[in-house]
C-alpha cells in the first residue's frame, strides 16, 4: 500500500497437494507468489496464474486468534 510489494512462499504441507514449483524438476509442496498491492493482484511466480486480493483492515485488539482443529482438506 506504500509502494511494497510482497513475495512470499506457501507449504501445503505433509499430506497436501503438490506445490507449483519444482526444484531441479521434482515435485514439492511448495508454491510461490508475488503480491502487487497497487493492482491488487497475486502473481504464482511459476505457472503465472493471477487472482485478485483485498485488503481488509482488522484492529489487533478486536482478534483474539484461535486454533480452530480444522485442517485444509485437498478435497474441492
């Protein structure tokens, strides 16, 4: 929002789905993105694949963070 941009790398995880990038041509569970906050649109850094962002503002004292126990399924 102040002309930064952000990258950063997702795991899916033991147990996940594959990863877009591969590391000397073998699967991870790794995917890897560039966020631009001007056109607020993420960038996968190895297909190309975009989606649009929001931003939501959350105050820090109005979230008291909680593990649910959900876990993401790679069911869709």
């Amino acid at each position: 929002m102040q002309g930064q941009n952000a990258e950063y790398q997702w795991n899916w995880g033991v147990g996940g789905r594959a990863g877009s990038w591969k590391q000397n041509g073998q699967t991870t569970r790794i995917s890897r993105y560039h966020i631009d906050f001007r056109v607020c649109v993420q960038t996968n850094l190895d297909n190309q694949r975009k989606r649009s962002i929001r931003i939501i503002w959350v105050r820090p004292e109005d979230v008291k963070p909680e593990f649910t126990g959900d876990l993401p399924t790679t069911e869709q």
